[in-house]
C-alpha cells in the first residue's frame, strides 16, 4: 500500500494522530470542505483514499493558503527555493539552528516568498505558527524547535502530491463564515482549541465558539450536508450545545497537546450532524457498518 499523503509542516493542532477516529466520518462525497484547514491533515486523508471529486480549503491564516495557492500554480518554484535554503541550512553550525530558522522567519516577513514559508513552516517543528497584529507570520520557539534531525528537510515528493492534489482545490483564506458549501458535501471544522492559552494570535472565545456550533448546525439543515467539528472537551461547554441542538452524534477520544511548555491530556469531542458514518478502512477497501449501537445523538434537554 502507498504511503499516505503527508502535511509538508507539523502544525499545532495538527490532527494527523486523530485520523483513525475522525476519518470513520468521512466517506465518498463530491464536496469536502475544510474552513481550518492548517496544515491540512484531514484534506490529506481526503485526498489519499479519493473521497470528494472537489475540494474547499480556508483558513484565516493567509500565508499558509498563499503557499497553497503557490503550490498549486508553481510547485517547482517553491521547491526550488525551499531546498536552495535547505542547501544552506545543512551547511551551517548545528549550535546556529536556532538563530538560522527564526532569521528565516523574518526574512520571509521582510519578503514573503513561498519557498522560504514552506522552509520556515517545515522547520519550526510545532511551534505555534499564528498570524501576529502585523499580519506577519510569526513562530514563538523555545520548547519544540528540532536541533537534532538536520537529514531529510523538504520532501520533493510531499510537494509534488500537494500540488497534484490541490488542482482540484478552491483555496480561500478568510473567516470560516465566509465559505460557501454546496450540496452533497463534508464539511470538517476543527478550529482552535478552547480554553488553550497558546494559539495561533487569532481570537476564539465562547461567543465564537458558540457562533461556529450554529453555523454547522445550520449548515445541517440541508441534509445532503454532513458535518463534523472537533474540539477539546470540558464536559460541559459543547455537551451543553449538543444538547440543545438535540441532532448531533457525538463521540470522544483520547487526545494530547500542547499548551505553551506543557503538553496537556484531554479528551477530545467529535461533533457529527448528518453522520454518514462510521466506516473503516483497511488499505482501500471502505467498509460501512450500523452505527445505531454504539453512536447517538445527546438527548436533548428535559424542558
Ligand atoms: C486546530 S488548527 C487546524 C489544524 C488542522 N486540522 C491540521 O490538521 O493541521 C485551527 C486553525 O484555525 C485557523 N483559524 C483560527 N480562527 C479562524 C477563523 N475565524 N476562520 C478560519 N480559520 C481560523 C488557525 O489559523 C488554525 O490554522
């Protein structure tokens, strides 16, 4: 079997551990859309097993979805310059990483050019990488910067799938509210994590999480439109949502991540309307069962 298809960053938040419980969700459709794409673990699935025959990526973050876009029409000019700084990268002192990556961010700030981001991205191993006031991408280090791996750098091949995957992509980059979804379509949202003190310098309270949980309901009022969004549980902020909505299945899993130097362990709430799951997939081959037993929605509230 192939090897999947891989994010060309590791990115906070990043959902590629989580597949195998998000990915039962996600079955044949024409459209699969992603509002918080990051660094697009999920699209990747998408992709890999030949889900949708379109695809819908945004994200708020403009510089990851203008190298998307760069890909896209040009992949053999990102590559170029991301492995010519890879080049000089190898060639350097390994006590000067720190100093030659975050140099790299500002270069790239000063001159925003698609190789350089996919080299800091791909470098900066996890660090938060938000958008700051400014608008210039920013990386906060100090807890995950790799000093040791100094190997294999850009993948020409992670690239090159990426930009084949992405011709058949609409590549946006905005608010999520501003993406239009069609019919017959997936919608994955997995936006920040509450309550995590680190993030990616955009605003996400309560109000927004609240906001986005009616737009995916909504969304689900066309039930050709299933929708799935993630997040990290309390127990009771999106339980209390679910429930009052009295449509959504949902699911939990074992999750950890990273809250500034600590990593934390959680669980982590699968939010489905419309579930058209769960399958599992073993290679290609897609099995659907009855999800009746062991899935149900949250009951709603006892008036
Ligand atoms: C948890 S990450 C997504 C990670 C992604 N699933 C992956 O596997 O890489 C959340 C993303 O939401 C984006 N974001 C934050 N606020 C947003 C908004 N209002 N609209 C769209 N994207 C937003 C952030 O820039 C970040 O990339």
């Amino acid at each position: 079997m192939s090897v999947m298809m891989k994010p060309l960053f590791s990115y906070a938040g990043g959902k590629s551990r989580y597949l195998k419980h998000l990915g039962r969700y996600f079955v044949k459709t024409n459209t699969y859309v992603e509002p918080f794409v990051g660094a697009g673990s999920a699209f990747c699935y998408m992709n890999y097993y030949s889900l949708a025959s379109k695809f819908v990526i945004n994200d708020i973050n403009h510089h990851f979805m203008k190298l998307y876009a760069d890909i896209k029409s040009n992949h053999e000019d990102v590559l170029r310059e991301a492995l010519a700084i890879s080049n000089e990268y190898r060639s350097i002192d390994e006590r000067e990483v720190p100093y030659f990556i975050s140099d790299q961010r500002d270069l790239y700030n000063a001159n925003p050019t698609s190789g350089r981001c996919l080299f800091f991205a791909n470098r900066a191993f996890g660090a938060i990488l938000g958008v700051d006031q400014q608008g210039r991408l920013e990386g906060a280090f100090g807890y995950h910067l790799d000093r040791r791996s100094k190997g294999k750098i850009i993948s020409v091949k992670d690239v090159e799938e990426w930009a084949k995957a992405l011709q058949n992509t609409e590549i946006l980059s905005g608010p999520y509210a501003k993406v239009r979804v069609p019919g017959n379509s997936i919608v994955f949202c997995d936006p920040p994590y509450r309550g995590v003190t680190v993030n990616y310098k955009t605003k996400f309270d309560d109000a927004d999480y609240t906001a986005l949980f009616n737009w995916c309901s909504e969304l689900a009022n066309d039930p050709t439109i299933s929708v799935i969004m993630t997040n990290y549980s309390d127990g009771l902020f999106f339980e209390g949502l679910c429930r009052d909505d009295g449509r959504v299945l949902v699911e939990y899993y074992d999750s950890c991540f990273t809250n500034g130097p600590k990593k934390l362990r959680g669980k982590e709430i699968l939010m489905v309307w419309n579930s058209l799951g769960p399958t599992q997939r073993q290679g290609k081959l897609t099995v659907t069962r009855d999800s009746a037993s062991t899935h149900r929605p949250l009951e709603s509230k006892a008036e």
